[in-house]
C-alpha cells in the first residue's frame, strides 16, 4: 500500500496545465482546502437536518434512489446513503453553483458535462461509521460507470467529486484507487476485479490523507473502494459528498422514476458467499450485452 506525496493541489481561479496532465495520467486529484472549516460545519449541519427530514417523513426512497439505513454509535437510526440532498436543502444547493465546480468540467475535454444536481443519484451523501448495526463501513472495489449501462445507455464520460466532511488520515481507511485504470477497455472495467464483493487491498493502490474541506475528484472508469476504518465508533465517523459531472442527454429524475438495477447490485455484498458467485456471472453478462 502507498501513500501518494505531493500531489495535492489548490483549486483556485483556473484549473492548471499541471493538474488537467495529472488528471489525464491518473484519472483522480486531490484539492486541499476547497472549502473552509466553517463552511464544513455549515454543510454538516444541512446533512443532519435534511436526514431528520427524511426519517422523521418515513421517506426511503428518493426519486427512485433507495436510501441506506443503518445504526449510529448512539443507537440512533443513521441515514449512510443519502441521494437528492441538495433537493431538500438551499444550501448544498447554492454550494453546487460554486463557479470553481464548474472549472472541473474541462476535465471532461470536449465533452458538453454539467452537474448532475437531478440525475443519476444527485448530490450523494455517503456516511461511513464503524459500529455494531453500521450497514456500511466499507465499499467493496468498482468503477462508477457501468451505472450508465443499468440506466439505459452507453458509457459516457463522467466524473464524481468528492467533498470530504471529516478528517481521514490515511490510517483511518477510505477512498483507496488504482491510479491510470480509467483508460482501460471496456473488458478490464467490467472484469478487473468482482464488482463490491472484492475488499482487497492491492500493492499499488493509492490513498489520501484527507482533511475536512479536501475535494478529490475521480474518473467514472477508475478501480475505486473505500477501506473500513481500522477504529471503532466516533473516530471512525467518515461522511463525504459527492457531486456528479456528467455528459449525454439530459435525464432528470422525478418522484415516480424507477429504482435502477445497479443498487441491487451494490447490495451483493451483503449475501452468502455462494449467492454472490451464482448471481454475478448473470449479472456481469448483462452489463456486457447492453454495452453492445
Ligand atoms: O465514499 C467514498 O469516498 C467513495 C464512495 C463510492 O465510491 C461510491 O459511492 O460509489
Ligand atoms: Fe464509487
């Protein structure tokens, strides 16, 4: 395991010849400091007040996107996936018109992108804390792209941000990722490693030390997992947000769209072992069909 030094950045008016090579080469970068410490506790609280919002109106599902339940370190019910967010608070939503977000869609090249604030699963809270009753204090190995696959289309160039609510030194697990793989072909996105079952670690897979405020940015195509926290309860506590950039047509979500078939997926790791191996090879040929 290896840590990447020196090759974080500052994201200020313009986005950098050095940064958008570092990008082409690894598919991922890292901004220090892109919002601060205050913004951060802002954000937070947005957070808690829009899954009180969800919890205390029994909603599970967002335009289609099922929410993830699970226990915090006080018992209480924890929302770990969150779609939409942005959807339920102004603030989230005047922070994705922040004109430096807009810089990163020239890391797309030619490509027309925007922010996806109403497609895909929208604004994504992720909430990871390591406790008995926690459904999600790890993410198996995966690329974000064959999504585009379940929902009905090619893949298409796109990227997620991530905005870093909680200090994540490298100790402490998280996004770890195999630089330069989102140029691969299409057979080594879909085959590399098993989609969420596969926990791992690889010798050249690279992580972050990660402060609250911190922005990293990966390529939809790129091997990625999020290692658990070797810490149990609060200091396992890891809450990032992500932001699609995305291209194609413009698809919105509403209240009535459909659950899309990747979050069943996603929800393999959670079977018995000889589930998982009946029920991915049938999986992994239907990504490969509708990809042709
Ligand atoms: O939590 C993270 O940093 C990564 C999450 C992720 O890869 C995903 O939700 O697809
Ligand atoms: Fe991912």
């Amino acid at each position: 395991m290896q840590q990447f030094q020196h090759t974080s950045f500052a994201l200020d008016k313009h986005i950098t010849p050095e940064q958008i090579e570092f990008f082409n080469q690894n598919g991922f970068l890292h901004f220090k400091n892109f919002v601060d410490k205050k913004t951060i506790s802002e954000f937070i609280h947005e957070v808690e007040n829009v899954q009180e919002h969800l919890l205390q109106n029994n909603i599970t599902k967002v335009n289609g996107i099922p929410l993830k339940f699970g226990t915090d370190v006080d018992g209480k019910t924890l929302i770990q996936r969150l779609a939409f967010a942005s959807h339920y608070s102004k603030k989230l939503q005047q922070f994705l018109k922040d004109p430096r977000l807009q810089l990163l869609l020239q890391l797309l090249g030619n490509y027309d992108a925007r922010i996806g604030e109403n497609e895909k699963d929208g604004l994504v809270v992720n909430h990871y804390v390591n406790v008995e009753g926690s459904k999600y204090s790890r993410l198996g190995w995966h690329t974000d792209s064959p999504r585009d696959i379940f929902l009905g289309s090619r893949i298409l160039p796109m990227l997620n941000v991530g905005l870093h609510l909680d200090d994540c030194a490298f100790d402490n697990g998280g996004l770890r990722l195999l630089a330069g793989t989102h140029t691969q072909g299409l057979f080594r996105l879909l085959f590399r490693k098993k989609y969420f079952i596969n926990h791992e670690p690889e010798k050249n897979e690279r992580g972050f030390d990660i402060e609250a405020g911190d922005l990293t940015i990966h390529d939809g195509r790129l091997w990625h997992r999020v290692q658990q926290s070797p810490n149990i309860g609060e200091k396992s506590r890891r809450r990032v947000m992500y932001i699609p950039i995305i291209t194609g047509a413009y698809r919105p979500k509403h209240g009535l769209s459909k659950t899309p078939f990747y979050h069943k997926l996603a929800q393999l790791q959670h079977l018995p072992s000889l589930a998982k191996r009946l029920a991915f090879p049938s999986l992994v040929k239907r990504v490969a069909l509708s990809n042709t």
